[in-house]
C-alpha cells in the first residue's frame, strides 16, 4: 500500500437485518433452503438500508457495506448486484445454505458468504459490471449441527483464510461468524490487515464484544462484527489509545434493524502498525508484532 495512496478513513455501512431463523428454516422442513417469505421481508430492510446510504453525499457513501450471515438466497444476491453496480460499494454478506447432492443420494450443505465488487470501485459511481467470489465457512456452531444431523445433511467446511487488498484503504481480513473464535486464523492475520469484518448470525453477544476488544489489540487492527439485528450485537472496534474513542459503534438490543455508517482509521493505524505513532492515538502493539 503505497503512502501517497492512503486514505485517512474507511467509512464503512452496516446494515443489520432482522432475520428469524426459526422463520426462514421451519424445523418441520426437510431441506434447508430459506422460506419465501421470510426472504421477501429481508429483502425490504436491505433496500431501506441502501435507500440511506443513497441518500447521502457522494464522498459520505460507505464504500464497503456489510451484512449478516445467512441474508442472501439466490433471488436477493441478484438484486443486491444491481444496488452495488448502482452505489459502487463493496458488499460483503452472508448467503442462504448452499445444498448439494451426490449420486448416491447424500445431501451436502456449506454456508458461505459473497464479496461483490463494482468494477469501478473505490470510486462512489454506477458501474456496469462486478467481480464476485464466494468464502466458506470452517467452524460451525452446535445449534447447526444438530440442524445438519435432523435434517440429514453432511457439512462441507472451509479451511482457507482471505486477505483482501483494498489498496489505498488497506488490507481486510474476512470472517464468517463461529470462525470469529478459531485461534489459528488470528495467528496468520497478525501484522497482515489493518481490519477484520466478521458477518454473523450469533445469539451469544457478550461474548463478541469481548472478543472484538481482545483480537483488536491481539492482531492490531479495526474489527467489526456485522450481527443480525434478531440477537442485536453488531460492533466496530479499534485499538485506539483513549478509551472513549474505541467503540467505534456499537448497537445492543434484538429485534431491531438499522443502518449505519462508520468510520475507521487507515493511515494513522498503518503508521502504528510500523510504529511511528508519534501523536500516541493507538494502544502499543502487542509483544512480537510486525507488519508483514
């Protein structure tokens, strides 16, 4: 990331949802596959969300926009295309289960999340066409499992660990929810990003916000956790040295959607990560640490 190319702030959207698993995967359904209607009403909330976001000025829009796991069926990934060719931001989101079967007749599942990429981005403008790829995830809670094993579906996990190169506004490590506590994953980030955007279907908030605290100071970095609005528990964090400042946003209570912009440092945590932080605006980095 060259120094002349280096913006100051990430400005960042978040657009919680208020997704009802209980709704969406009826336990007297055989298949995993999210209910029409639930996705119909998941849908609006998304559109509202970006109506926000486009009604702001242009240099004010978030230029990477996050949303939970599980959000996206087929139908609302297409429509989510257009909003990001028409807004030129970045979407990260969580996808609807991903079901396959063998010849044999055994039905396999994976949860995954989609990056869209407007062709145009990071500038603000419509663009005609996006790259897309997909991320797995590795670690799967007890609750799908046990929705796995009724149902009669073998998970398929993924090991592999993304780094996102975001040029001037730096590097982003990318997680899917449970991942959130795989140790591993954090020992090969350290000295590698400058955020960390984990999106998540967690009813265990606590813990999140504990966790978002320790891995910012442990891996050195911006983190934020894109929650669903039904357990409330969304959270942006940065390792910065007063107190007050460090809860970048922070939303608690269930049931509630809401969108909202933030803004993370970029230049001035890259400068404490090469430790010329000579204004003190960061805790000291952690034993050992070294940008790579």
């Amino acid at each position: 990331m060259k120094e002349e190319f280096k913006y100051n702030f990430l400005d960042v959207g978040i657009i919680q949802t208020t997704l009802d698993a209980a709704i969406a995967w009826p336990k007297s359904s055989s298949v995993l596959k999210m209910n029409e209607d639930e996705s119909k009403r998941i849908l609006k909330e998304i559109k509202m969300g970006f109506y926000s976001f486009r009604q702001m000025p242009l240099d004010k829009r978030p230029k990477i926009i996050l949303l939970p796991e599980f959000t996206l069926n087929d139908i609302n990934e297409a429509y989510i295309v257009r909003l990001a060719k028409a807004l030129g931001c970045l979407i990260i989101s969580g996808k609807d289960f991903v079901t396959t079967y063998s010849a044999d007749g055994q039905r396999f599942v994976e949860n995954k999340a989609v990056v869209i990429i407007p062709e145009n981005w990071p500038e603000v403008s419509h663009s005609y066409r996006v790259s897309k790829f997909y991320f797995g995830k590795f670690s799967f809670s007890n609750e799908e499992l046990e929705a796995f094993r009724q149902k009669k579906y073998n998970p398929i996990s993924y090991p592999h660990m993304y780094i996102l190169d975001a040029d001037r506004y730096g590097k982003i490590g990318i997680a899917i929810c449970a991942d959130f506590f795989d140790i591993e994953r954090f020992v090969i980030y350290k000295g590698r990003i400058h955020h960390l955007f984990i999106v998540a279907h967690n009813k265990d908030i606590n813990s999140f916000y504990f966790l978002a605290e320790a891995i910012s100071r442990l891996v050195f970095c911006n983190v934020i956790i894109c929650n669903t609005g039904f357990y409330g528990g969304s959270i942006g964090f940065s390792p910065y040295n007063q107190s007050y400042k460090r809860y970048i946003y922070k939303h608690e209570g269930n049931k509630l959607f809401t969108s909202q912009t933030i803004s993370l440092p970029v230049r001035s945590l890259d400068e404490a990560q090469k430790k010329q932080d000579k204004n003190g605006l960061f805790k000291s980095s952690p034993p050992a640490y070294k940008q790579k």
